[in-house]
C-alpha cells in the first residue's frame, strides 16, 4: 500500500557464490529495496489566505528593443570590394614570427576575422583596416604582458598576413520574411505573430524574475 514517489532503487546479490546458489535452488532471492513515499496530506480550510499575483507589464519599447536585438542577430554577410573597414568580416592567411622565427599558434589558413570584435591582440585589427582582397602586408604587434601564454607575453611579433575575402553585413528588414526566418514550422508567419511571440517571451521572463526574487531567502 505504499506509493513510491519516483522508481524504487533495488539492490541484487552481486557475488557469484550468492547467484550460483540462487540459481541451484540452494537459497532463495533476497533483495532489497529503497525509495521514498508519497506522504499523507491532511486539507486544511484555505478560506481567508491571501494570495498575491504578480503582473508584467512589456511596453511596446520592450518589444521594439528585443526585436532590434533579433534583427542584429539576423544579420548576414555578403562579399564586397574595396578596402576594409571596422565591422567588416574578412577571412585571412596570417604566419607570425618572433624574432625572425615562426611561433607555435601564430599562424592561420582561411581565418574569420570581424574587424573591431577584438578577436585577436591589440593592434593587429587596426592595421587590417584599409586592406583590400589579395593585399599582402606585414604587421607588427607587440602582445600583452598579461597574455596567457607566458612565452609570448611582453614579445615584439610581425605578421604577414593576405587577405582572402571582404564581407559586409547585409541589413536585415523587420517584416514577415524576418518572421518566417524567426518562427520555424510557421509558413504563414507574420511581424504581428513574431512581436507577439517576442511580448510572451518577455513576459515569461520579467515573471521568472519576479517569483525566483520572492523565492530568496
């Protein structure tokens, strides 16, 4: 007559001897058995408790925010010529040396670059600046004291580096062919359904916040 409360955990005889008797019918089965119960709850009367619900309000600017961010995020990259500039993503060869050697980690094939992300040391994206496809050039940089590999923190470095390829980002409209791309499996997806989707997202999330909050010691 007990009510588990989730899968009862049983333990077996584990040792030959005990396995080999059990099956020769020279000693019964014995197992045994743990699990937690679902206790007994007494009703008590409710009437007179005071309840309280939280409510959310998400302004159109909360949505307008969110779905600036989703439009950036949707962003893609288109080949372009002519120079580079910041925001740019430009794919790269780079061989690095130090002291006229070549260093472990310092070179790189078909490499994707977005000028300004700061993806690689200080001062190495800001000389690719103004590079156009298959330009060649020699960088020098100098890497951080506190770089993380201690061999080459403080070390004077020059990169020779070829552009590959130009990307620009593509603006992104916020209309429905955004939305279809937003909501999956929704063929007749809208701008209306998606800030309507993005107002529930929010809500849930400003709830969450509420109620983890009152949860807090």
């Amino acid at each position: 007559n007990l009510k588990p409360a989730y899968q009862p955990e049983v333990t077996l005889p584990e040792t030959e001897a005990e396995v080999n008797a059990i099956m020769e019918g020279k000693s019964d089965l014995a197992f045994s058995m743990a699990f937690e119960v679902i206790p007994n709850f007494d009703l008590v009367d409710h009437a007179g408790i005071d309840l309280v619900r939280h409510l959310v309000e998400v302004t159109e600017d909360h949505v307008a925010e969110s779905l600036k961010r989703l439009t950036a995020q949707a962003k893609s990259f288109a080949d372009r010529e002519g120079a580079a500039e910041k925001g740019d993503r430009l794919t790269i060869d780079f061989v690095g040396k130090i002291d006229g050697e070549v260093f472990e980690g310092g070179t790189g094939e078909g490499i994707d670059l977005v000028l300004g992300s700061g993806q690689f040391i200080p001062g190495f994206e800001d000389q690719v600046i103004g590079m156009k496809k298959g330009d060649e050039s020699t960088i020098d940089v100098t890497f951080p004291e506190n770089y993380g590999g201690a061999k080459l923190a403080g070390k004077a470095a020059q990169f020779k580096v070829k552009v590959l390829a130009i990307q620009t980002k593509e603006n992104v409209e916020l209309n429905d062919e955004l939305a279809k791309k937003m909501l999956p499996g929704f063929e007749d997806a809208t701008l209306d359904m998606l800030k309507e989707k993005v107002k529930e997202q929010l809500q849930s999330e400003e709830m969450s916040k509420l109620y983890n909050e009152d949860l807090k010691p």
